[in-house]
C-alpha cells in the first residue's frame, strides 16, 4: 500500500520550490504543467513534462522509484476541463473526477508500502476554509478528496517565511498522523518531509 501525501498551496507559496534538495536520482517529477522547477539545477531532475494520466499510471505502475512528486496535480483536472470544454452535458466532470481518484487508488492500492506519492495542490476557499482546488461537485459533494490523504501539509509565505503548516489551525484541511511532526510549522522542504514520514512509519530511506 503506496502512501499519497498531498501538499496545498498557493502559487508561489513554495511548493515546487520544496523539491530542491533531492538528487536527481531520488525523485521522479510529473510535471504537468511543463513549467521549469523554481530552483538551481533543476535541469538534472528526472521529470516528465506534460505526462496525460496514461503515462503517469504507467510510469507509476513500473515501481521503479520509491519517490513520485505530481507538480501541479489539480492541472491534471484542469488541463481535461480544457481539452473536452466542446462536450456538453456532465459526464465529462464524472469521467474527470473518476480519472483522479483512480490515480490515488492506483497509489493507494498498488504501490508497494515504501513508496510515497507527493500530490502539489493548489487551493481554493470555500467559505471561510481553505481546501484542495478541484472542478464540478463530484470531487467535493461526493468525494472529499482531502479524505483519500492520511497526510495533508500546506505551504505558505509567512512574513518572507516559506514553511509548511502540519497542523490545522480550523481555516484549512491540514492534518498528519498524531506525533508525526514536532511543531506546526517547519521548512519548507520535502526531502525533510520525506524522512520523517519513513521514520515514522520504519520505512527504509
């Protein structure tokens, strides 16, 4: 059982900016957007640019590396929206929400236990909460996708700052396990992250 780890954020809030102290050997980036990584030799980085969900199922199901990061993967939505906007009706939008919870069961599901999937997320505030951006109802009347995560951090920029928030303080879905982290806030970097989730769980690094 492959473990999702979703990360919440703004843009340019410090998500991607998080991947700068992994080697190129120990991640894999889906970069759905195609945009280049926010930080020095990012050039070295094994990623994909612009993979459908196609590629990602099956680059996923190949198990070749126990680090996966999808940077943004609400594009993954979005890009579809986009590219079927022509098509009427609303299966589209359930077609859409079953392709992306059929990518995190696939990781849930499939993957082997040391293997952790890193979802970058953008946000959007539904009321007076912050939450995963998504599109049509499906994703939030009948599935609420934060619900599929054990572990949800958010990035943000505090005063110059950027950090993550492991715990919630009642405006957004932040959550990990009890114990987990420390504090409530620490740097933004997901290698760090990386290491105390497989400490926490006596995974192998």
């Amino acid at each position: 059982m492959g473990i999702p780890v979703m990360i919440l954020g703004e843009s340019g809030s410090g998500k991607s900016t998080s991947l700068r102290n992994f080697s190129p050997d120990e991640v894999v980036i889906y970069n759905i957007a195609g945009k280049p990584l926010p930080f020095r030799n990012n050039s070295k980085m094994m990623k994909a640019d612009n993979p459908t969900y196609g590629q990602i199922f099956k680059s996923l199901a190949s198990q070749k590396f126990k680090r996966y990061v999808i940077d943004d993967s609400q594009y993954l939505l979005c890009f579809e929206l986009f590219d079927r906007s022509a098509e009427t009706g609303y299966t589209k939008f359930t077609e859409m929400a079953k392709h992306f919870y059929d990518l995190i069961q696939l990781v849930i599901k499939q993957l082997p236990d040391d293997t952790i999937v890193y979802f970058l997320h953008h946000t959007e505030m539904v009321g007076e909460k912050y939450k995963a951006k998504t599109i049509g109802k499906m994703l939030d009347e009948k599935l609420t996708v934060e619900g599929l995560f054990s572990i949800v951090l958010m990035a943000k920029n505090i005063d110059g700052n950027y950090v993550f928030l492991t715990r919630s303080d009642g405006t957004n879905t932040v959550k990990a396990p009890m114990e987990m982290f420390e504090s409530s806030e620490m740097e933004n970097d997901l290698k760090q992250v990386d290491s105390i989730i497989r400490d926490y769980y006596g995974l192998k690094k």
